[in-house]
C-alpha cells in the first residue's frame, strides 16, 4: 500500500477534518512552562511500541489533528511542528490547523536537527521515556533531555477515551499447537542455554504476551490484542494486565496447573513499573529484553545496566515466528474462509459495476460482512481499503461519505482488504478492471 508522491488532484477526496488545536496547544505549554520544559516530543505509538493504537493512545493525534500512522510532534512555546513521511504530507495538512507547521524536507531537517537550531543551549527537552524504544535515538547535543514518567498529554486530554470494556478471552484448544504450559517451558529452556544466564525475560510487545498464553482481546482496533506485559523467571510468572477484565474461567485456565513454578500472579497492568523495580533489586538477577520493543522507560528500571541482556527481539518474537504443524494447518484454513469472502465480493461485482449500482463503500461493506459471517471471524485485521480511479493512488485510502466514488467499467479498483481470525490474520489486495483497460492504465 505505500505510494511516496502525493497528487495536488487527490486533495479533493480527504474529507476536510482539521480541529482546532489552539486551546490543546495552550494547556500543553502551560504545563511545559510549569516543568521549565522548553521543548516536549510527543510520538505516535503506545506503551508496547505497537503499530496499531488504541484511541486512548493516540496522543500525537489529538495534538494534532493528524491520525496517519506515522509521525512525530514537537512543541515549544511558540512552534508547534509535526513529522510525517510523504505518504502522509496530504491527509496531515488537511488534518491540522494553522497552530501547526508540516516538515517536509525531514531528511535536511531531522527532529534531532529541528531541536538543536531551536532549543538554546542549556533548555531541556521533555519526553516520555514510556513512549520511546531502547534503540530511539533522541537528540542531545549540548541539550538535556528531561525524562517524564507523566505524560504531559495525558494530564491536560481531559476527555481521554476510557479503556476498552472487554474480557480478554482464551483461544479454543483445537486450533493451538502448544499449550501455554508448554511454551513457558520452551522460553525457560531458552533462558536456561543463554550463556549469559538471563534470570527473567519481561515481555513488553502486546503480541508476545498473547502468544505465550493462547490468550487474546479487543483493545486494539482491528487487532486481537490486550493491554499486557510478562515478568517471567524459573520459577515465577508475573502476567500484568487489567484484572478486572479477567474472568473467573481465565483464573482458572491460568492456574490450571498451578504447582511447582506454572502458577500465574495477576500484579495488574498499572504494577509493572514498580514489580519489575522490586525484582530488580533483588542479588544477582538479570532481564532479558528485546529492545525492539521494550520502552526507553522500563529499560531504565533494569539498572545498572549489567542486570540486563539485550537482544533485538525477544526469545518469544523469535520462537513465535516459526510455526507449528497446528498453526500452519489453521492458517491455511483461514486463507481459504478469506478467499471465500473475496471471491463472494469479486463475482458479485461484475455482475453489479456495469449496471452502475455498486460504490467504494458498498464493496467494502460487502466483504467486510461475508467475513463476518464466517467461522472464527473478530473483524477485518484493518480498515478496507476499497478504491476506484484516482482512489486507488492514495496510500491508504479507505471510503467516506464524502470520497466515494461509483465504481464503473472503465476504472480500475483496488481493493486491499483482511480479516482477524482466531486461527489467522488475513490480507489481501486484488486490482481489478472490469471494461478494457488503456495502455496508459495497463
Ligand atoms: C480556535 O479556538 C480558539 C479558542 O477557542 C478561538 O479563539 C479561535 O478563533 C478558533 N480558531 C478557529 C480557526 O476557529
Ligand atoms: C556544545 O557546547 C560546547 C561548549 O559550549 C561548544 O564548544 C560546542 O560547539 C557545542 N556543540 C554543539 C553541537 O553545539
Ligand atoms: C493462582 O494461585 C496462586 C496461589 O494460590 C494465587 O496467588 C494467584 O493469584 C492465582 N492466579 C490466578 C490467575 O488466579
Ligand atoms: C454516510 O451515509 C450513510 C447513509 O446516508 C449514513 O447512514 C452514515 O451515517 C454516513 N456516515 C457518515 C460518517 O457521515
């Protein structure tokens, strides 16, 4: 789906949607001058580092106006400017009002750059330390970085979206390989082998924790994850999340085998910090950590830093990436129900795009209700992208009121579409053309 030139024609097909940022801009300064914070970064991602948000998370957006899925803000006392690549240059200037300045010449004018031409020597810069990744490099020459465990959006987002209310819920036993007893097994093995003797592995990434318990959720749109971290040792295991969303059926899934070191302490979500703090402490342990994925935040509770063995994955993105026997049958059974839901969209089409009576949003309506209806479907794995002539060439598109287009027999369509099954993740993208294609489209 990625496109890097933008269309002066396309600007037609965004909806108009910018807010108005100047009171969000003010409450966020007010507390910057309260800290003497001259410059405060505010990223794109969550406490997982995920590719996917949930609203609660999306704090560069409500900044901004900007929901792409990529980009970076920064505001001082009198700039307020925003990253983005040039798959997003449009939709981020028909999103943000004039409160805000678009860099496009990032490459010249790197946040890093940006910050040391504008923040005078000796000023700090502020940052969560719980929204960046080890790895993150953040400038510092000659300036300080201020970390803030407090997340200076937060504490002025007054209408910020409520946690998700769902239960987190366990995958049925036919379609796993391993049983999460098993796949404990398998990392303290692991641990076991490493010749640099880790103690315990902390999993930070949402998909990791759900692989490792046959666990899943609904925290994230379009993904089947919950707000989640691992503390895992020889002989304990600490699973953070929401406790109230853990029913009383998980409790016992969970502790199922509870004897000898397989039983599970729910510490709750907001504990992690403070555990992992307290296990630190303890003589001669050592976390495992892959820093990929873990924060800049919690990496800093593992100190000093010999009490941690870094790779750039954890052993659990590792192991989980190669599948077994039960997964790869699964999977395939997936693809089959989603080829189904496709081929249902594809043979109705040419029966209804030359009489005239089929839109971009009617189409992707379509096949997002044949996924439904199929077994083990939780939903499209994003938002489908159904889209005709000019359309089709914006980086992900998806259909409003405003932008859909009819789709004729003399335009191309693409559609780009997926479901989340229990069994597998799906995606997709067909182009089809339904008249004679020009020389100039073909
Ligand atoms: C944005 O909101 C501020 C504060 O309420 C107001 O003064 C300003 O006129 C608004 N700007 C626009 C463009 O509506
Ligand atoms: C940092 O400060 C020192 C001393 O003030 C100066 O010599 C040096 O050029 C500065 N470095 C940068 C990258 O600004
Ligand atoms: C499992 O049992 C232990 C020991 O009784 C208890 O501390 C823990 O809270 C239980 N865990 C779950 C998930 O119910
Ligand atoms: C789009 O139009 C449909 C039908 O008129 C309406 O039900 C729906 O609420 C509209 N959606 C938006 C986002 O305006």
């Amino acid at each position: 789906c990625y496109f890097s030139v933008s269309f002066p024609s396309v600007f037609q097909y965004i909806p108009p949607t910018a807010i108005n940022s100047t009171l969000r801009l003010i409450a966020l300064r007010q507390t910057m001058a309260l800290l003497s914070i001259h410059a405060y970064i505010i990223p794109g991602t969550d406490a997982h580092l995920s590719e996917y948000i949930a609203p609660r998370d999306a704090r560069r957006a409500w900044m901004t106006g900007f929901t792409g899925s990529a980009g970076t803000a920064v505001v001082t006392q009198t700039q307020a400017v925003l990253w983005t690549d040039s798959r997003y240059w449009v939709q981020a200037e028909r999103q943000m009002d004039c409160n805000w300045e678009l860099v496009r010449d990032s490459s010249t004018n790197s946040i890093a750059n940006w910050l040391i031409r504008e923040v005078p020597e000796g000023m700090e810069i502020g940052f969560d330390p719980f929204l960046f990744s080890v790895g993150d490099k953040l400038a510092s020459a000659n300036r300080s970085l201020k970390s803030l465990p407090d997340n200076l959006v937060d504490k002025v987002w007054t209408d910020r979206p409520p946690l998700p209310p769902e239960n987190l819920f366990r995958l049925p036993d036919n379609i796993i390989g391993r049983t999460w007893q098993e796949k404990v097994q398998d990392i303290r093995q692991q641990m076991s082998d490493n010749p640099y003797k880790p103690t315990a592995i902390l999993l930070s990434a949402l998909d990791e924790t759900a692989w490792l318990f046959n666990l899943r959720g609904n925290d994230i749109p379009y993904n089947p994850f919950f707000y989640s971290y691992t503390l895992l040792t020889q002989d304990d295991i600490w699973l953070f999340v929401h406790n109230q969303r853990v029913t009383e059926e998980l409790h016992a899934y969970l502790n199922a085998s509870c004897q000898d070191s397989l039983c599970v302490q729910l510490p709750g979500y907001d504990r992690v910090r403070n555990e992992l703090q307290g296990y630190v402490e303890g003589p001669g342990v050592r976390v495992w950590i892959g820093t990929e994925f873990t924060t800049r935040g919690l990496s800093e509770i593992i100190s000093p830093k010999e009490k941690q063995l870094t790779s750039a994955y954890s052993p659990v993105l590792i192991t989980k990436a190669v599948k077994d026997e039960t997964e790869e049958r699964v999977l395939r059974q997936a693809h089959v129900r989603d080829a189904v839901a496709v081929i249902q969209l594809l043979t109705r089409l040419e029966k209804t795009v030359p009489e005239g009576q089929e839109t971009e949003l009617t189409a992707a309506h379509f096949v997002d209700e044949c996924r439904s209806k199929q077994n083990f479907n939780r939903g499209p794995s994003f938002e489908t992208i159904s889209a005709s002539g000019p359309n089709a060439a914006l980086a992900h598109y998806s259909p409003t009121n405003e932008s859909c287009r009819t789709l004729t027999v003399n335009e191309m369509f693409l559609l780009d579409s997926g479901g989340q099954y229990l069994d597998g993740t799906t995606d997709i993208t067909r182009t089809v053309h339904w008249g004679t294609p020009t020389d100039f489209q073909k």
